[in-house]
C-alpha cells in the first residue's frame, strides 16, 4: 500500500477548493432512497467513503449512476429489501443510517453493525430508542441487527446524548410516518441541516434543524430532486489549520465560514489573522503563536473531529495547552504517533496537556484514523526533515485530493510506494 512522503518546513501559500462534506454527504445518499422518482446530487467529495456507500446502495438494488466527476444520479424505484455485503457494511459508521431509512421504506431494515473509525464505544442506543418511540421493535443476532413495525407513528424522542448519527437516523425513520415527530436535545453540526433541506426539497415537511428541537409532519411521498451538498467544514478546518502550523498564508474557497467559526475562533485565539468573506476564508500567521486550551463538544463547540489537528498545532505553540475530549472516550491515539516526532504531550484520560515544543522531527508514524491521518499530515508538513505516513487508506476515506491539493500550496508532498521509499530523494519538488 502507498505511503504519504513529507519533506517538511515549507510555509503554505495560495488558494484551494474546499469540496464538498462528507458527513452530510453520508446522511443524504441513503435519504435518497426514500424518493419516488430521481435525485441528483452535485457537490460529492471525491472519497472513499462515499464510492463505498454508493456501492452498498448498489448492493441493495439502487441504480447508482455517475454524472460527472461531483454529481450522482441515484434511481431508488427498483430498489428491493435486502441485506448489503458485510465487507462494505462494516469499514463504514454511515452505513447504520440504512436502518432508519430502510425503516422508513419497507417497514424493516437488517444491516450488519456498522464499524468506522475507532475511537471508543459507539453505542447506538439513542438510534434504537427512536426507532422505538415511532413503534419499532429491534433484535440483535449474529452480528446483525434488524429493526422492524407494522407502521411507524410519529411520537416525541428525547435523546440522552447529543448524537449525530441518531438524529439522521430518527429524521430518516420519521419523515414519512403518520403524524408528527419531535426530537429534542438533538444535534445541530451543519449536515444535520442539509439532510433536512434535502429532504424538504424532496417534499418532507422539517423545522427545526440546526435547533435543539427539529419537528417532522410525516408525508405521505417524497420525490426526486436535484440538490447540491454543503462544503466540508472540517477539511476547511484542516487546511486552516495545516496553514498556522506552517506559519504561512492561504485561502480557502468554497466554504461556508459560519460553519467554522467554533475553529477560526480558536485559531484567532493562537494567533492566526483572518479575514472572512462570503464564501472564502483567508488566513495569515506571521506573529507569535500563543498557547491555549480546547474542549470538544457537539456542534456549535468546538469539533471533535478537529482535535487530532488542533492538538498537532499546540504541540509546536510555546506554553502548556490542555485539550479535553469530551466527546470521544479513546480518541488521543494518534498522540503516540506525535509523540515520535518529538511532540511532548501527556494523556490522562480525556485530558492531553500539551508543552508545546520548538520543533516537530520528521519520523515514520501511522495513521490509526481518519482525522488523526491528517493530523500526521500537518505534523509532517510543519516537522524539520522527512516524515512518512503509513495507513493513507484513513485518509482517503474523508480528504479529497489531500496530496494534490497541499503542493498546490507549495507543499513538498507525495503519494509514493514501500519500493520508491526506498530510493532516496524520491520526492524533491
Ligand atoms: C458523527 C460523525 C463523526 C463525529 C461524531 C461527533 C458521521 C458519519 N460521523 O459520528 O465523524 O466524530 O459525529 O461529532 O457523521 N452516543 C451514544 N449513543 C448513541 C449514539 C451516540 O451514547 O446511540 C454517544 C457516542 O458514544 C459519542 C457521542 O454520543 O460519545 C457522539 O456520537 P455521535 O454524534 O452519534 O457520533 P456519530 O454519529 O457516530
């Protein structure tokens, strides 16, 4: 498998497209199959985490088709209830989303337990006790699970975790059951509220989304749509990010800069200038970088999903910054990778206390997610010397063209092979 090579210490300069967001990218291709007619969605990541949920829709009898580049045509009328493959289903955490939509089209769904990232429990109790609430019941066998009802009713759901993946869920079960649904304490991340703009563009009847409490008028039919998903606020961050860390100066197009603003606040706090336009963010760092302290919470907090990249950027901030994980349970992993480059971070549990350090040093390290791969990336980019990246399968389930898109900005960095590691050099631009 290919290798990530960094050969680090170039300030980033110029201007990239921000593609379009995974996560909600995720959540609207299994709504899809709620429509009666055509949807067609632009704006699609170029990851894999997406070609997989496009094959498991596939799977299940989806006609998937590919427009262009960024577009998809999914046709759900010949679609037939089925079981998707254990091997798509179980390296992808969205793949569960099929069982509130599944739910939702043939009054039962049986999918494998989802796998993903790996970075703590992940229970699925709020997503079953929604499921429930519209009239569910839910049997767990042989690493399966199936959730089946006579006929969803709309009823109030009050969740007991903020959770993301719940409240697609329930949206998806819901949005064509008789009468209303309310969930309250639900999640509010931006891709919440493009799954419910695109499934109101289908017809569904949703308020509330990006609130506490979204309220959903079950429909009797959704139809199809053209619709175009929102930019990726979390590459956005990393790429802001990546910039501090290499004191340099870039733009990034095609964002929607209040969708960051938990990020560019705490990057301001460090140090960074920026200047928000429309739909651009520019951002510069020339003058001291100064330490500070995080705390992951749901949106509009600060992004958990960021952490592994802040924490990078902390190592190499004079100071002792703290970084409390409050929504994951084990997601500091990726610090023993940091730590070979020279980083000084200690872990107590959900706590990382952070003595920043002059600099990172190139080493070989690993990827043990999504998120802690391109926080390997920065590390790379900002160490002195060379750093090689195993594991880039993380990365290219979430970062569009990450290798392309960084030495646009001048980055000295390549996909490269176990034998062309080998050779030395291999990667001068
Ligand atoms: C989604 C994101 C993931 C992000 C996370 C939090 C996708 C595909 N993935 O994951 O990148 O890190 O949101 O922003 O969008 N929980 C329960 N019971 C449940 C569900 C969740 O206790 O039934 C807990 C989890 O253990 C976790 C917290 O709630 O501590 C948040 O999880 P959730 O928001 O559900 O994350 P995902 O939807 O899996």
């Amino acid at each position: 498998m290919d290798k990530i090579l960094i050969s680090g210490g170039h300030k980033l300069k110029g201007k990239i497209h921000i593609s379009g967001a995974k996560n909600a990218a995720l959540a609207i291709l299994p709504a899809a199959i709620l429509s009666d007619g055509i949807c067609r969605i632009e704006n699609l990541p170029n990851i894999s985490d997406i070609t997989l949920m496009c094959r498991i829709l596939a799977d299940l009898g989806v006609d998937v088709k590919m427009v262009d580049e960024k577009a998809i045509e999914i046709d759900p009328r010949k679609m037939r209830s089925s079981v998707a493959s254990y091997e798509l289903m179980r390296s992808i955490r969205a793949s569960c989303y099929l069982l509130g939509a599944l739910l939702a089209k043939f009054n039962e769904s049986t999918i494998y337990l989802p796998g993903g990232c790996d970075f703590g429990t992940r229970p699925i109790d709020q997503h079953l006790k929604g499921f429930t609430a519209l009239g569910a019941t839910h049997n767990i066998d042989g690493g399966m699970i199936n959730v089946r009802c006579e006929r969803l009713v709309g009823s109030n759901v009050y969740m007991d975790v903020v959770s993301v993946g719940a409240t697609v869920n329930i949206m998806l079960a819901a949005v064509k059951a008789e009468g209303l649904t309310v969930i309250e304490n639900a999640a509010k991340e931006p891709h919440i509220v493009d799954l419910a703009n695109f499934l109101n563009c289908m017809g569904a009847d949703i308020v509330g989304a990006g609130t506490d409490i979204i309220k959903i008028k079950g429909v009797k039919s959704l139809k199809g749509t053209n619709y175009s998903i929102i930019p990726d606020q979390i590459e956005a961050g990393t790429y802001l990010t990546a910039a501090v860390a290499t004191g340099g100066e870039i733009t990034i197009e095609s964002v929607t800069p209040k969708h960051l603003e938990s990020i560019t606040a705490k990057l301001k706090e460090i140090g960074a200038e920026l200047i928000e336009g429309n739909d651009s963010i520019h951002i510069k760092c020339s003058g001291d970088l100064k330490r500070c302290n995080v705390k992951t919470m749901p949106h509009p907090g600060f992004p958990t999903d960021m952490q592994p990249q802040i924490t990078t950027l902390l190592s190499i901030v004079p100071g002792t910054s703290i970084v409390n994980e409050a929504v994951w349970d084990n997601r500091f992993r990726y610090i023993e990778e940091l730590r070979r480059m020279g980083a000084n971070i200690s872990v107590d549990g959900r706590l990382a206390v952070i003595e920043g350090v002059e600099n990172l040093t190139g080493a070989p390290v690993k990827a043990t997610d999504l998120r802690a791969g391109s926080a390997l990336v920065i590390a790379g980019l900002a160490a002195k010397g060379k750093t090689v990246i195993s594991n880039i399968h993380h990365i290219e389930r979430g970062y569009e063209s990450i290798v392309e898109k960084l030495r646009s900005l001048g980055a000295d960095i390549c996909r490269i092979s176990e034998e062309e590691i080998k050779s030395t050099e291999a990667c001068s631009v």
